[in-house]
C-alpha cells in the first residue's frame, strides 16, 4: 500500500535519464536513456543495466532523444514484453535514433574486432543491441496523441502534454491510486522546453500535481536573446563569404539541426545573408526532417501556416543541400570554397562532424559555432573551454579556428524559463519538485533559487527511494 519513486540514472548527472514509479509493487519505468560521456565510462554505465526489466507493467518515453531512448532495447533483452507508451512523433524519432545507434554499434564492432586480430589479441567487445533488438522494440511501443487519457497499469492513468522541447516531446503526467485509496498526480517534464522557440509549440500548461520531477540542465544558466543569436548567425556568414572559411556547427540530428535551417532559410529569405552552400552532412539528420514533415500535429501556428496555407517548406530551399554518402561528405573537406557545415554528433564525440573538425579545426579561416549544451569530459567541451589544442581521433589538434558559441537555440529551459513555467501553472496541490538531469553545480544554484521562489525542491540522488 504505497507509491513510491527513485531513479537510475540522470540523478546528479546530466544524460541517461531512467525513473521508476513503484504502485504497490507495480513498477512503471519514465525513459530508458543512454549515458553519454568518455566512451569506456560510457560503455561500462550502459552495459552495467540496472534497471528491473521483467518486472515492469509499462514503460513510457518522454521523447526521442538518445539520453532518454537510447537503452530502450535493452529492456526486451532483460525480459520486458509490455507496452512502451509515446506519441507518434517520438516513436518515430526513436525508431531512428535507435537504428542509427545500432548501426554504429556494430561498425564499432567489426573495426575492434580487425584491431584485435592485428594485436593478436582477444576480442569480447559487442554491440549494445542489433538492429532486429530496435525493431522489436519499436513494435513494444504504443502510441498516443496529447490529451488522450490512457490506463497503463491497474489504477495508473498517463495523459501526455507538449513539452515544447522537440518534436512530439511530453510532459507525463501520471495519476496514481494505491490500495488504500491514496491518489498521487506526478508529472515527469522530461526535457522541458522554452516559449516561443521556432517550428513546435510552447510547453503546455498542465493541470495541478502533487509531484513534479523537472529537470535541471540549465540549473545556473540563461539563454541569450534569439534575435542576438541571429545576428551573430549574420555575422559569422557574412565572414566566411570573405574569407572564403568554412563554419562548422556541430549539432544533433533531431531538432537542433531542423531549428538551424529554418533560422539559415530566414536569413536567406530576408536578404540578410547571401546564398552561400549550407550542407547538411548526417544520414540521420536527412531521415529527422522528413519526419518532421510528417508530423505538422507538433507545429506551432506559425509554421503550420507556412506549410499549410502557403505551402512553403522552412525546410528545404535553394542554398541547402542534404550529404548522406562518404565521399560526398569527404569532398567538403577538400573545397576551398565558403560553406556552412551542420553535422552530428552535437558534442563532437562521434560521427562525421569529428572528421570536419580534424581537417578544419587548424586553420583561421574556420569557424566553430557551437549551439548546444557540452557533457562534461567530451570533445565539444574542450573546444568550448578554448583549450590550445585537442586531441581527434588519436592525434593532437592546434586550435586556430575561431570559437563562437551560441546558446540561444538551446531547446531546453533555462532556470528562469522553468521558473516562469512554474508560476505559470496552478501549484495548489504541489508538495516538492524532484530535481533530475543536471549536473551537482547547476543543481544546488537552482535549488537554492526555487527556494527564493517559494519551491521546496529535492535533488534525486542514484537509487534512493522516496516515499510519495
């Protein structure tokens, strides 16, 4: 006769977001992210999978985004046979993501297993999960629209709002009932995101809740201005055309990458920048925007507008071109001409972004523009704090290109914005908030202003449980 929750992951860290809510011994798991951060920790946190698989009733997905679907896959692997529960746009995200990961995974696999056999050695290294392992557990999920009420488990009832963070993210808000009659309303923002972002909508405003778990990735920072953003866009552009530079943004394939586009189309459209070549150099981020395409249901007014009544793609126009073979991708590095590059990985870690920088990341004529949140020990952090030089697939890179860095088109609120949300909402009924997502130094400053704003907060630490 209880309800009770705990996280395994994402407490005091940034990325592998996994909670459990516990209804009389019925366990519901809120995303299944991966970790992301040096690769052997990473490796080892994700491998070490912790979280009770064959005894869940449900799983329900937040939104697509790796540190929150990544590990999905392993939750089939342990023995889960129940639902997954996401909206449409997120299944299909997910889908990707996974895929994409898998793929990976296993080119991963066959490089180390050459290295091995070149070393004499033996090889036990193996993908987290295949590509068959994604297509099971896409087949796990169920979907659901926003505002559609669902039973997910005996006295468990899920309703999604938007989240405004990226296409078909939600807020779940989940009503309880234990056997004594004891009803709990706890809602589980995932990433929440920010008023008035281009392409998707604001973050709804959910009805009152006992609980929030809110995350906390801008726990010490603020946004900067979008149109501030834009002018540093402008500049930058117009330098390159100059110089005849490339500028390199490294960014995700979903959301951060379809957000760039439309601000480059804006530019474009409104003469402030010239037609300079902007390439989109990532498989993933090509398949992301038709899915965006496919889902005007998360578009705001304003761009459901642009497609609908005027029939006006913000995501295709003349000075944009979509990269998806090798040798295409090898071919930027050897024009001198002025372009811009978008590619993944958005921390620099992996993909073909990692070998733009390696060939440009030397020269004065680059520019790097970094437009998104950095993890800690990753190459996109390195190149953020400025350092003399970094290492890039084993060998060491001077530093000359420009560095800018952009934080406006970040899709997750910053502690005010979250405030504001926060106030925003009928909190008669809120007892404490669940601070998850952040790293300790941005949590404790974020704690201590909620304080200020009348909001008792309590930082999730791994595994402790906490009575509701």
């Amino acid at each position: 006769m209880s309800i009770s929750l705990y996280s395994l992951g994402a407490a005091e860290e940034v990325t592998g977001s996994k909670h459990i809510l516990d209804v009389d011994g019925c366990l519901y798991l809120f995303d299944c992210g991966a970790f992301q951060g040096k690769r052997a920790e990473a490796d080892k946190k994700n491998r070490d999978f912790n979280v009770p698989a064959d005894k869940l009733t449900a799983a329900v997905l937040t939104h697509g985004h790796y540190d929150h679907c990544g590990l999905l896959p392993l939750l089939g692997l342990h023995g889960f046979t129940g639902n997954i529960y996401a909206t449409p746009a997120s299944r299909d995200i997910a889908n990707l993501v996974l895929m994409d990961s898998a793929r990976i995974q296993a080119r991963d696999a066959e490089y180390l297993q050459k290295q091995a056999v070149k070393r004499h050695e033996k090889f036990d290294w193996h993908p987290l999960f295949t590509e068959d392992d994604v297509v099971q557990t896409i087949n796990q999920v169920l979907t659901v629209s926003y505002h559609r009420p669902v039973w997910i488990g005996p006295n468990v009832q899920l309703e999604f709002f938007d989240a405004g963070h990226i296409l078909g993210s939600s807020i779940a808000l989940v009503t309880a009932k234990d056997s004594s009659g004891k009803t709990v309303k706890i809602a589980f923002t995932g990433d929440l995101g920010r008023k008035n972002k281009s392409i998707i909508r604001d973050p709804d405003i959910i009805p009152s809740v006992d609980y929030i778990v809110i995350e906390s990735t801008y726990g010490n920072r603020r946004h900067e201005d979008i149109h501030n953003a834009l002018e540093i866009l402008k500049k930058a552009v117009n330098e390159a055309v100059k110089t005849k530079g490339k500028i390199i943004i490294p960014a995700f394939a979903v959301e951060r990458t379809q957000e760039l586009i439309y601000y480059f189309h804006l530019l474009v459209d409104q003469k402030k920048i010239p037609q300079i070549p902007i390439y989109v150099d990532s498989p993933m981020a090509v398949n992301a925007t038709t899915i965006y395409q496919v889902h005007p249901e998360c578009f705001d007014r304003e761009t459901q507008e642009a497609f609908v009544k005027h029939h006006k793609n913000p995501f295709g126009f003349n000075a944009l071109k979509f990269i998806t073979s090798v040798d295409e991708s090898k071919a930027l590095n050897d024009s001198n001409e002025p372009m811009v590059i978008i590619s993944a990985d958005g921390m620099c870690e992996f993909g073909r972004v990692t070998h733009h920088l390696a060939n440009n990341i030397s020269k004065p004529s680059t520019k790097i523009l970094l437009v998104g949140y950095m993890a800690e020990n990753t190459l996109g952090r390195r190149i953020r704090n400025r350092e003399p030089e970094v290492k890039i697939f084993g060998e060491w890179h001077q530093v000359r290109a420009e560095i800018l860095q952009i934080n406006a088109f970040s899709a997750h609120a910053d502690y005010t914005e979250i405030t504001d949300w926060l106030d925003s909402l009928d909190t008669s009924s809120l007892k404490k908030l669940f601070m998850v997502h952040g790293e300790p130094d941005a949590q404790s400053f974020f704690q201590a202003y909620l304080k200020e704003h009348q909001y008792e907060s309590h930082i999730m630490k791994y595994g402790d449980v906490i009575e509701l």
